[in-house]
C-alpha cells in the first residue's frame, strides 16, 4: 500500500500529458458530484484509490488537496462448491473455506473510495462481501465510485487485464492501457450491484459511450 500526501504541479501536468495521449477522455459527472461535497465540506479530505494501476489519480487528487491512499487490491477468487467425500465414518459434506475480503483499513476512515474496475472481477457471489468491506471504510455520509462494464451477453468469467485510469479533470479521465495479469471478469447486472450495495445508497447511474457504467454511491449521514 502506498501513501500520497503530497504532490508536485509538474507531476500532475505529465499526468494529464500521459492520459491524453493513450486513450479517449470520457466524462464521469459522478465523481466531479462526489469531489464537489468532500472537497467543499472537508479541508483534507481522506481518499482511498483501490486501483492497481491507476496511480496518477492519485496524484491529481493529491493536488486537490486530498490525503490520497492507493490500495492494490486483489479480487477474490470465486468459492468452490461443496462436495460429497466418504471416509471410514461414512459419507459427509466438505465445505470448502474461501480467504475473507479485506481491505486493511480502519472503520470509517475515508471520505471518497474509488473501485474503478475492479468490481467486475469480484466473482458474483462474493459481490456482497465486497461492498461489506467498503461500507465499513466509509466514513458516515461518504461516497463510493466504482465503474462496471455493461457487455450484455459476454461470457461469464472470461480472462481480460484491469486497466488504470488517469484523472484529467473533476468530472474527466482516461482509461490507461490494461496492463498485468488477466483475471476473470463478470459483468453484473444494475440490480446485482444495487442489491450487493445495500445498505449503502446508490445515487446515479451513468452509462458511458464505451458501455462503462458509472455508479456514484453514498453512505448514510450520521443521524443528527
């Protein structure tokens, strides 16, 4: 995990220099909403980027003002079924244990979370554990940004590479070429991903010209 306090405005011009040059600026109206209420209501504001690749967000970020932590989170791989065995004692039942989500931070420690892509590459029924994970880093009227491909009909599981994505603006970015190892992707339908998120509320939804959906999300207030 690596931590971003600080950083240069040279920096963050080779960012946007890099970003412009290798892929097509989309808008996310999502993330310039959530950026708007943190940085206007926080005067540092704590930023998670769970994005393996996506480190010159990070920078961006960091320019705004923002304590910025990058996590390189890895998916987890999908549970394996239980199966029947038979021993001396007769036939039983092995339910095998899968490795808990974790995301080694603190209860509600950040303002912002951003997932990017990597939600697509957490398996369908680990959906739940995930957004678990993210409710409890959130700090009480926090935001969660996270993209998910819309490919209807696309294989389920099939091996692509996690892409990164540079900020060129509050409500502009990049997507980065993919780049690492190729892990199982799934693309989740809205109302698997509303009800994973749950009790979090999903405030809007944009679909993107490149069938990226953009989800903005926010955690509940503390009751006043």
């Amino acid at each position: 995990m690596l931590r971003w306090l600080q950083s240069s405005g040279a920096a963050s011009r080779a960012t946007r220099a890099v970003g412009a040059t290798t892929g097509e600026e989309q808008k996310c109206p999502g993330m310039a909403r959530a950026l708007q209420r943190i940085l206007s209501e926080r005067e540092q504001p704590e930023v998670l980027d769970l994005g393996q690749f996506s480190r010159s967000a990070a920078v961006y970020l960091a320019n705004r003002g923002a304590r910025v932590s990058v996590e390189d989170f890895v998916p987890p791989s999908p549970k394996r079924k239980k199966r029947r065995t038979t021993d001396g004692n007769g036939e039983k039942t092995e339910t095998p244990r899968a490795e808990p989500v974790v995301i080694p931070h603190d209860d509600g420690k950040f303002d912002l979370v951003l997932a990017w892509e990597h939600w697509d590459f957490v398996p369908p029924e680990r959906l739940a554990e995930f957004a678990a994970e993210v409710d409890r880093i959130l700090a009480p009227g926090g935001w969660l940004v996270l993209y998910a491909k819309d490919s209807p009909g696309a294989e389920a599981g099939r091996e692509e590479q996690v892409g990164g994505y540079s900020l060129t603006a509050d409500d502009r970015m990049v997507r980065l070429p993919a780049a690492g190892p190729a892990r199982p992707r799934w693309t989740h339908p809205n109302r698997a991903i509303e009800q994973a998120l749950a009790p979090l509320s999903v405030q809007a939804i944009h679909l993107q010209p490149n069938r990226i959906r953009e989800f903005l999300v926010r955690k509940s207030p503390k009751p006043s």
